[in-house]
C-alpha cells in the first residue's frame, strides 16, 4: 500500500510542479504584455514612476549579484 501511495505522490508532483510553472509563465506573459502596453502609451506623471522602478531594479540586480554591498 505504501509503495502505491508513493507511486502515485512521485506521478502527482510533477504534474503539479509543470502547472504551476506554466501559469506563471502564462501570468508572466499577460503582465509583460501589459506593460508593454502601458510603456507604449505612457500617462501624465508616470515618468518618476519609470525611473523609480527602474533604480530599484537594479539596485535589487546588484545587491544579489553582489555588486552592491560588498561581498
């Protein structure tokens, strides 16, 4: 009984593993086409906004990488 229930978790775990990464992928790719929507068809005061985002960015890029911070 032990060696199914395992046979069946080592055949689930995947299939669960493979369909959240495809909705994240799916969702990924919803946000980046609208964003790249938004980008395209910028509003009033959005500009700040952009460079804010865009410093935090790569302030997060360099502290994980370790450029920043001083390993």
């Amino acid at each position: 009984m032990a060696r199914l229930l395992l046979l069946i978790c080592l055949i689930c775990v995947p299939l669960i593993v493979v369909g959240v990464a495809m909705s994240a992928l799916t969702r990924a790719a919803q946000d980046g086409r609208a964003l790249a929507r938004d980008i395209a068809a910028p509003g009033k005061g959005v500009t700040m906004e952009r460079i804010s985002y865009t410093a935090l960015i790569l302030l997060m890029l360099g502290v994980t990488s370790g450029l920043l911070g001083g390993l």
